[in-house]
C-alpha cells in the first residue's frame, strides 16, 4: 500500500495567491490520477449559507479537490472575523491547538493520496501567544512550497522566508513566482534572482510562473506549475 503524501503551502504575505497556488496543486495531482485533498486548518473570515458558516478559502480548496474532506477535518478552526488568527481566536474564546490539527491531518491523510495543507498568512503569522504557523509546519513535518508574491519588495520576502523554513529543519520542496503586480517593473529580474539564490542555498527549484489570472482559475494555474516534479521531491521525502 502506497503511504499518503502531503505538503505545507506558505507564502511570503497575506493575499498572494497561497490559496491559488494550493488549488492548482490540488488540479495538478488529480490529473496524475492521484485522490487529491485540501485542508486549510486554520481560516479566518467566514459567511453563512443555509446556517452552515463557510470561508473562501477553504470552498475553494473543496472545489479544486477530487476528495473533499469532511468541513471538521479540512478546517479544525473556522473563525468568523477576517484578522489575524490569535487575535480573532482571542475574541471568538477558542484556543488553536496544534495537537487538533496534527490529529485532523492524520485523519485526513488516510481518505486521500495526497493532502495539501494551506497555512494562513505568512510563515510566522501568531496562532497564540507562544505559537505561530511556523510551530504548525513543524508539528506536521511536511516538505515547505513556498509561494512568493511577484511585487516591490518580495526577494526579501522571500529569502527571509526560506530561512525561517529551513531554520525549522523542514524541506523547502519548491516555490512558485506569482505575478500579483502585473505591472511590477523588471518582474523577471527579480525572480531570476530568487531563483538561483533559493536553488543555490536551498536546493528548492521553481515549480512554475502563474501569471495574473482574470478570473483566478485553479486548472489554468495548475497548466503553469510543474506538479510532476514536486512529486518526485515528495516521493523522495518519504524515503
């Protein structure tokens, strides 16, 4: 029996594009044949439908997956203010234990072949008053694709981030450029320079360039990331 594979989705922000990038993973596995789920554990800013509460996010994620989990796995915490997790658990008196988390991934890992993960904000982004997403990823020990949002600023954004990863021992696998700025000036420039310097330092190769998708599309994006690849990375992982 083949053992079920799974990854850590971070960004270098809030807003660029983590959730994209995780749906087209989601599409890209699927069209490998492989059963393909999406959790998104920790989701702040949620609606309400019917009386059952939703988030984005995490519909999005549900749509783009060939097996959608069950709403208590895929999101453990659904927090209904759009603000920083620790602050809106804190008004909302729920406290975000890792532990849960790590128990609904093992849960979830056993109905799908491959689970992608999807942090919230950034790496560091608080969860409580000890803990940030970081202590997350590491509680789960899954291999890190970072996405990097192509704007002013991001090759800070981004080699901060790697090392923060790689700080924590986990595997950065990958990370994708996404062109949030379409007009970002010398947008090549800056991602060559990330590229070579994460693949210099990291070993972490580009898995793709989504460029600015209007509307976001997770198969359109999923056609610009090389999924073949990250699999062969994750593959390796387990071994």
């Amino acid at each position: 029996m083949t053992t079920p594979l799974s990854l850590f989705v971070t960004g270098t922000d809030t807003e660029i594009g983590k959730t994209l990038v995780s749906a087209a993973l989601l599409r890209g596995f699927t069209r490998a044949g492989l059963r393909a789920a999406g959790m998104k554990p920790i989701a702040a800013g949620a609606f309400e439908v019917s009386g059952v509460w939703h988030n984005e996010d995490a519909d999005l994620l549900d749509a783009a997956s060939s097996v959608v989990l069950p709403p208590m796995l895929r999101t453990p915490y659904l927090l209904k203010a759009p603000a920083a997790p620790h602050i809106v658990a804190a008004l909302e008196n729920v406290t975000l234990e890792i532990a849960h988390i790590v128990d609904c991934h093992v849960q979830a890992l056993e109905l799908a072949d491959i689970v992608v993960v999807e942090g919230v904000g950034g790496f560091r982004v608080p969860l409580t008053d000890v803990h940030d997403t970081a202590d997350l990823a590491l509680a789960l020990n899954l291999p890190v694709v970072l996405v990097v949002g192509m704007r002013l600023g991001c090759i800070s954004h981004a080699l901060l981030t790697a090392e923060a990863i790689a700080a924590r021992g986990l595997q950065l696998a990958g990370w994708v450029a996404n062109r949030v700025d379409p007009d970002m000036s010398f947008a090549d420039e800056n991602i060559a320079a990330i590229r070579d310097r994460l693949k210099r330092q990291y070993d972490a190769p580009l898995l793709g360039i989504v460029p600015h998708l209007t509307p976001a599309s997770a198969d359109a994006a999923a056609d610009c990331l090389d999924t073949t690849q990250l699999l062969q990375t994750l593959r390796a992982a387990q071994r």
